[in-house]
C-alpha cells in the first residue's frame, strides 16, 4: 500500500498543485477581493470623563463622522452597511494638537481590512463651560380668526438659563418659542419648545446646549385682539407766509384707514376717525412728512396697537395766491375829502387795470364793489394832480403794484 502512494509521487504532488492553482482561480473569479468606500460612519467618542475632570466642553470641529475604504471578498461587501462598521475616537489619546486618531473596525467581518484607518482623525476644541440667561421671542404661525390679532404674548417663565460651551453660546441670537394661532379668536394658554438660533438665523443643535427645565416646554399666554377701523384725517397747524395759501385738495395722504387692534373696551373710547397734524409754520412748496400712527394713540389705552400700515405718507403743498385781474372804470372811482366849493375829473377815461392776489376760493368774489376804489383829495386846490389809486383790500387780498390817477381839480 506504502509503494502505491510513493509510486509517481512526483506527478501526484504536481496534480494536487494544479487542483490548488485552480481552485484558487476559479474562487477569485467567482469571488474576487475587491475595495469599497462607505460614507459618513457616525463616530464614537471613548472617556469623554476626561473632559469633565478638566471643567471643560469638549466640541466636534471635524470628524463626528468618517469615510473608510475597506477591503475583502465581494460576497462580503455586498452584505456590509454602515451599522456594521465601529468608529472611535479615544479622549485619552488626544495629542497636543487636540487631534484624536479615528479607529474603524469592522468586527462581525473580520476578513474585511479598513485601509485608510491611519488618515482619519477627529478635530476638537475644549472651551470653557458657562451659563447665561436669555429672554424669549414669541413667533406665531397661521391666522386667528379674520378681524382678530395676536397681542403681545407673555412667557412664563419669560427668562431661560443656557449653558454650554462659550463659543457655542455666544453666537445664540434669540430663543424662540412657536405658537400656532390658527383659528383663534379669545386669549389663551399653551406651552411651546425652545428653538435656539444663531446669528445667520440656523439652529443650534439642542445637542450642543443644557436649558434649564429641558424637558419641560414654556408656558404662553397669548392675548387675542379685536380690531376697528378707523379715518385717517389729516391737519395743518401754524401760518404759512403772506401770499400762500393751503388748498384742500392739496393735502394727499396715504393710507386712508388704519386698521386698530385692542381690548374691547379699550377699541370702545376711540372714536372713528385718528387726527395727524403738519406744522406748516413759514413753510411754501411740497411738505413731506411720515407720521408714525402709534404714537399717536392714546397712552392710557395700553392694549391698543396698529396692525398692518405703521406710518402714514402725508404730502402737503403749498402754493401762492393766484392772480385776479380787475378792469375798474374810471367813473367807479370814488372821490374823498375833496371840498364842497371844488370838483374834480378824470383825465383819461380808459378803464385802470389792477392784478390782485388772493386765495382761490376768494378770487370769484373779488369785484369793483367790493373793492371801493377811491382817491384821496384832502389838501388838494385847484390843479392837476397824480394821485395813488387806493380800495379797500380784505384780509387775505394783496395788491403790490402801485396805480396813479390823473385828475384835474377845479372850482364849481
């Protein structure tokens, strides 16, 4: 038996060498080693109680994930997702430069190599930890019911204790607590979770923060507001110069109405309409002015707010007097203080023409009549004389040029 296992020994290990070099062969065709590259592994930081002791909070600049390219047979990798990896990063290990070396293995695979566990490493920063105190911001969401507004809603508590990492904490912006409003037209309570956001207006992860009473959301008091309309009219107050007028229609604002929320009976004292004054003192030409609404509401009606429109536009023109012509004939002329023993006449006999200023809405009034034109005689003897055209100007009613009257005064 011995000599039919050593006879042609040479051929028979040549044979189970072939076997070998094909078996292997045909593995690796069927089943080759490839490599392969999986993305964002979470990362898991080990004796993070080192960072305690120090009274310091330890933050994740880089490297709280991990990409790896392993190695191994491709019946493996294609069973391989990223739960069957483990990546750690040891606290205890951390160099100089606050680095930690990222270990990935993949332990229910041992066949499978990670090939680039000497390129990832986690970048940290150790900050101080502190505690501030913020306010809160109340935002809503949806719509009350239609003629009703949010008032200004109250938190309770209305002040929140942060701590965490400095660096975190001083880039916090505001705290916000949602309130959803659909649909309401009373007061009422709710409670609402703390959102936290920078200064871009991105949140902070909660993650990063320890708030104070975390688990517990904020109470909301959330006033409801009924609203009325109200007439915006609009004032001028003080003198303009002689000879400017200001016409109704020049006076132009924008908007009309304004929209008023508050308590009901605080809605109940005001009247329909809001009163806005322009000083006009010494003024010409266009006025422009922004009137902010609110201010000019009641103090005392501490509810009341305006809705909507916060300013109102009011462009307010002042223009000259126009120009009113007159033809006074002669003989309308009266004749004043001149003796009984004289008389007088006119030399020419043509009408005298006067241009007179005065308001619009006077100008249709202004006749010979009601201006009394006269000369003044007293004094006067026999002769020839230039006198000043005088009348009886109303208020409002300028005249700048003069006219002469040219008489002859004579004996009866």
């Amino acid at each position: 038996m011995k000599k039919k296992l050593t006879n042609n020994i040479g051929m028979k290990l040549l044979s189970i060498g072939i076997a070998i070099v094909f078996w292997i062969v045909i593995v690796n065709s069927q089943d080759p080693v490839e490599s392969r590259k999986f993305k964002n592994i979470p990362v898991q930081v080990l004796n993070e109680e080192q960072v305690i002791e120090r009274e310091k909070v330890l933050e994740v600049i880089e490297g709280d994930t991990v990409d790896v390219v392993v190695e191994g047979r491709r019946s493996e990798l294609e069973q391989l997702t990223e739960k069957d990896f483990y990546a750690t990063a040891d606290l205890a290990e951390v160099s100089f430069m606050d680095t930690v070396l990222i270990r990935v293995t993949v332990p229910s695979y041992p066949g499978v190599t990670v090939l680039n566990n000497a390129e990832n490493v986690m970048k940290l920063l150790f900050d101080d930890y502190v505690t501030k105190r913020f306010s809160f911001k109340v935002d809503t969401v949806g719509e009350t019911t239609p003629g009703y507004y949010v008032g200004d809603a109250l938190p309770s508590p209305n002040i929140i204790q942060i701590s965490g990492a400095k660096t975190v904490l001083d880039k916090i912006n505001e705290v916000v607590l949602v309130v959803d409003v659909s649909g309401r037209s009373v007061d009422f309570t709710t409670t609402a979770v703390p959102t936290v956001y920078d200064m871009n207006g991105d949140e902070i992860s909660p993650s990063k923060l320890t708030m104070q009473a975390e688990s517990e959301a904020v109470t909301v008091n959330v006033p409801i507001l009924a609203s009325k309309e109200m007439k915006i009219v609009v004032e001028t107050v003080g003198e303009v110069p002689e000879g400017y007028e200001i016409l109704p229609e020049n006076i132009a604002f924008q908007p009309e109405t304004i929209c008023v929320a508050g308590k009901k009976e605080d809605l109940e004292k005001l009247g329909n309409s809001l009163r806005l004054e322009v000083d006009v003192t010494g003024q010409t030409g266009i006025i422009e002015k922004n009137i902010q609404v609110s201010a000019e509401l009641d103090d005392a009606l501490a509810s009341l707010r305006v809705v909507n429109t916060q300013m109102v536009a009011v462009t307010v023109t002042v223009t000259p007097y126009i120009e009113r012509e007159i033809e006074i004939p002669v003989s309308e002329i009266e004749f004043k203080n001149l003796p009984d023993w004289l008389t007088a006449k006119h030399v020419h006999s043509s009408d005298i023409s006067v241009t007179l200023k005065c308001r619009a809405v006077r100008a249709p009034l202004i006749t010979v009549d009601y201006l009394n034109p006269y000369v003044d005689l007293e004094g006067c003897t026999e002769g020839t004389y230039s006198l000043p055209l005088q009348m009886n100007l109303p208020s409002k009613v300028l005249w700048d040029e003069a006219k002469e009257v040219e008489l002859v005064v004579y004996k009866r």
